[in-house]
C-alpha cells in the first residue's frame, strides 16, 4: 500500500546554483528509483542555515510531495543520507498534497520560469559598542573566589 510523503531535502548551494534542475533531479530521480511517484517537487527556497553542515553555510530547501510504498521507505532514506549533496532531509506522512503546492510546482516547471538570483553570502556583522545599561554590574576588577583559584594537585602519597 502507498503512502503519500512530504519530503523537505536541504541540498548543497553549490550544486544548487549551477544547475537548480539537475539537483531538483536529486530527489526526484531517487524517489523514482524505489518505486514512488512524485506528486509536486520545487525549489522552496536558499537561506542561510543556522550553523554549518558539511562546512556549508547556506542551503537550498527542495520540497517534495510523493507516494511511496511503506516497504520502500528505509532503502529510500538510505540513499539520501548517503548522499553527499544532501545535507539534510525531514520526511513526513501526510493525507493529501495541498494544492497551493500543486500549484507552485507546475509554475516551476514552466519554461518561462527564472530562478531567483542568489541572495548575497550573509557576512558575519560585528555590532557596535552598545551603551551598558545602569543596572548591568561592572565585573571588571572583582577577584574570582577562593575555592576557584588555582590549587596545586592533591597528591595520594
């Protein structure tokens, strides 16, 4: 019996940005390989993630819609943790593929569609010396307790 997955994979930005439909084939080529098919697949969106993964800094999101036999499942998530463009991948049961989504993907796949442009690489904002509020206590000069001094090693002899 098949079910119908939400599938959200976070793939390589390099990948990604030379040519967005080869990576989108990523997930859909291996849904294909274990049987499904794919009910709706676009290019959700690049952002830049939270912290590294696989030394990468921004992702791009690719969100699928398929069905699937239950049996095909974990050979299924094999393959894209062994991928290597895939940095990450959150895989969901769900009752229907909502159409908006529908929706989304037939634009994308329109020959008249453009990719968005990459957004700039976020550099890392070194913020200003901000005013210290009145009520912020002034640790500087205050000497750390005693029992976190440094002691000399006990010794069982």
């Amino acid at each position: 019996m098949t079910k119908i997955y939400e599938t959200m994979v976070l793939l390589d930005n390099d990948v990604v940005r030379q040519d967005w439909r080869k990576a989108k084939a990523i997930v859909t080529d291996t849904v294909a390989k274990y049987g499904g098919t794919v009910e709706s697949c676009r290019r959700w969106d690049e952002r830049r993630l939270t912290y590294p993964m696989a030394r990468k800094n921004r992702a791009t999101f690719f969100l699928a819609y398929h069905d699937m036999s239950g049996d095909k499942i974990p050979g299924f998530r094999r393959d894209l943790e062994l991928n290597e463009l895939v940095l990450r991948y959150m895989m969901l049961a769900v009752e229907e593929v909502p159409e908006e989504e529908r929706k989304l993907a037939a634009e994308e796949d329109g020959a008249e569609y453009e990719v968005p442009a990459p957004p700039e690489d976020d550099a890392i904002e070194i913020a200003e010396e901000e005013e210290v509020p009145a009520d912020v206590v002034d640790l500087e000069g205050i000497e750390a307790p005693s029992a976190l001094a440094d002691e000399p090693a006990k010794s069982d002899a």
